[in-house]
C-alpha cells in the first residue's frame, strides 16, 4: 500500500475513505466501551451501612432519592446535658469512601465522654456528584446534628468537624465558605464547625493536575479551594499530616497553616516523617494511630472539650 502525503502536511497511509469510516469507528465503540465499563465500575461501589454497631443511625438529609445517614455514638457514663459533639466525614477522593472508616476514633471519644458522629454523603461514585454537593452535604450534616442538640444533649457551640483527605476538605469547607449551602435549609442554624481536626486534607484544590482533579471540580477547582479563601475568624484547627504524602503535598497545609495563622487565627500543624497519605487509619502503623488519635485527643482537651486523663478501655 502507498504512502501519500495530505494537504495537511501529514503522512497517512493509502487507506480507502471506507478503511478509515471503519477504523474511527472501532475506536469509538472501545472508547465507549472503556467509558461504559468505568461508569459500571463506579456505580458498582457498595452502599453505605444503614446501621453500625453501637450507633444510633438518623436520616439527616434525604436528596435526588438518596437518604443520608448521620450514625451517633453517645457516651456510656455521662450524665451532662451538655456534651461536646464531634462529627467525621470519611476520604475516598470525593469519589468512593465507607462511612465506617472513622470508627475506631469515634469509639474513642465517645468513651471520653462526646457525642460521637461518623457521616455519610454523596461521592461520585455512588450519586454520580461533584464535590461541591458533597461540600453541602457536610454543611447539612453539621446544621442537623446543632438543630437537634438538645435531643443528643450536644453544646451547640462545641462541635469539631473532622475527616481524611476529601473529607478533611469538606469539614475544612463548612468552616470556610459562606455559600454552597443546599438549596431551602434553614440558614438561621448555622452549619460552621467550632473546631476542625483535619487528617491529611486536600486544602488547595486550584491545581491544574494531576487531571482527575480538574476533573472532578469540572474546572472549578479554585471556587472550593479552602487555601484561597482563608479569612479571619476561622475555628481553631489541627493538620495532622504524612511529610511523605504524594497525594496532597506538605507545602500545601503548610502554607495553608502558615497564612491563616498571618490572619489571626488558631491553626496548629503536626508533620509525621516518612508518613503517606493516609498515614493514620488502623493497619497504615499502629504507631501512627495511636498517636494521632493522642495528639486530636491533647488538642480537644486544651480547647477545653475533654477533661485531661485518658478514656476506659472497650
């Protein structure tokens, strides 16, 4: 078969105009067909537990379908009528995630005598989302769990917020941004954290890589980009963060940390050596764990939230 050169400068092979209908339509049906198995892979995720040992399970926003579940986890031996709450939002790159995931800590600080919440919300995929709804389903899950203090005997003004990676992100983002509330919530109840312990979260979502990312915010990345909306005022955090994380880099929550303190404002930042992303969940270094279970445990009490000494065993 000959070689001819087009009128567009390109070498191409003498194929018919038929060969190369046939060949841009072979490659379109795999593409499609690459696209439909992805698709199926993501919807393929398992659903969310309707329940968790030990929690009481409540439906705190039921949207497009899908009801979303807060699990409570109330202290064994306390009598207070008013206890400080903390509220955890898994990781899973705003795409996948188990609600389970924090529950190890949420044990934890149950026993020390706070309201204890592991969240569900929408990742892409289960709800084929963005991150933005998942941003308002933190928002919503914070205001619930304050409109019904009185029911779980919660201090309205002591509720942490806390999470990994994407869900550090949205704990981070329900501090952070005014806006991206769900359309016909009581915006009288605020959905702001007063405290945020933050395990390796994304706070600069402006990158134009890796793609996934661009991807995942539809190219609006920087609108929900915590790092470039800092402001005065912000509730006291802690980073708890792996100095070898290749997922979201140091230099990010450094200077994430670094510029909100410029502001004002209380952020305290905890690098691990040699630590990857993820760094803290069971089985990741037992080590790890524990210490930065420890270390969010030391910064509670010295808000005042927890009483110093350490909690029973389970």
């Amino acid at each position: 078969m000959s070689t001819v050169k087009s009128d567009t400068g390109f070498v191409r092979s003498g194929r018919t105009l038929h060969e190369t209908d046939l060949v841009v339509r072979l490659l379109a049906a795999v593409f499609i067909a690459i696209l439909a198995a992805s698709i199926a892979a993501q919807e393929s995720l398992p659903p969310q537990p309707t329940s968790i040992e030990g929690a009481a399970a409540h439906v705190y926003k039921t949207v497009s379908g899908s009801e979303l579940r807060l699990h409570v986890f109330s202290p064994r031996n306390s009598t207070s009528k008013s206890r400080p709450a903390v509220i955890f939002f898994f990781g899973g790159g705003w795409t996948s995630g188990t609600v389970t995931q924090f529950v190890p800590q949420v044990k934890h600080f149950a026993d020390r005598g706070m309201v204890a919440v592991v969240a569900d919300y929408r990742v892409f995929g289960r709800h084929q989302t963005s991150p933005f709804e998942a941003v308002a389903d933190a928002k919503s899950a914070i205001r619930w769990l304050r409109a019904h203090a009185v029911e779980f005997s919660v201090d309205p003004s002591r509720i942490v917020a806390s999470g990994g990676s994407s869900g550090g992100h949205i704990a981070l983002s329900a501090a952070t941004f005014d806006g991206f509330d769900e359309p016909g919530e009581n915006t009288k109840v605020s959905s702001t954290p007063n405290a945020l312990v933050l395990f390796n979260p994304a706070v600069d979502t402006s990158h134009e890589t890796p793609p996934v990312l661009v991807q995942r915010f539809g190219g609006r990345g920087r609108e929900l980009s915590p790092l470039h909306a800092i402001r005065r005022g912000l509730p006291p955090t802690l980073i708890l963060h792996g100095k070898a994380d290749a997922t979201v880099p140091y230099s990010d929550v450094e200077r994430f940390c670094t510029d909100s303190r410029a502001l004002g404002n209380q952020c305290e930042l905890i690098g691990y050596e040699g630590a990857p992303h993820g760094f803290f969940n069971p089985g990741r270094g037992d080590t790890w764990h524990s210490d930065t279970l420890q270390e969010m445990d030391g910064f509670l009490t010295r808000l005042g939230y927890l009483t110093a000494g350490s909690p029973p065993r389970r």
